[in-house]
C-alpha cells in the first residue's frame, strides 16, 4: 500500500482511517485521498511574478539596512565608545 518513500504513507494511512471511521458509522460516502509533492506545470507568468515580488522585496530591504548601520554609528559616537 505504501510505496518505498515515507512521504506517501501518511495519505494512505488517513484514507484507510478515514473509510474504516465512515464503515463503522454505517455511511456510504468515502475518502479518496492523493499526494503530489509540487505543482509540476510550467507558467512563465507565475515565474516572472515570483521574480519580480521577491526582487522589490529585496529592494526595500536594502533601501532600509544602511540608515540602521548608521543608527548604530551614531548611538556609538554618542556615547563615545
């Protein structure tokens, strides 16, 4: 029932638990239960979308570093240390 990987075991144990809880109460729906591990198509739009999040994302971030290292300078001058 469960091939080599463990990752596939964990819904074939639910859809055995879950079937085994629906016979016992005497219904007749059921479980069907599947793994895929990633989306496997292609989409160039979600691809340039991720991209062009994560790099404005990134922008933001390093627009806002150099003024906390210059923050820590000048809380070091003050002080004297």
């Amino acid at each position: 029932m469960c091939s080599p990987e463990p990752i596939n075991c964990y819904p074939v144990l639910v859809n055995i638990l879950s079937n085994t809880f629906l016979r016992l109460f005497n219904s007749t729906a059921r479980f069907r239960v599947w793994s895929q591990l990633f989306y496997t198509g292609e989409n160039p739009e979600l691809k340039n979308y991720i991209f062009f999040g994560l790099f404005t994302y990134l922008l933001v971030l390093a627009a806002g570093l150099p003024p906390l290292f210059a923050m820590s300078s000048v809380e070091d001058h003050k002080v004297k240390s």
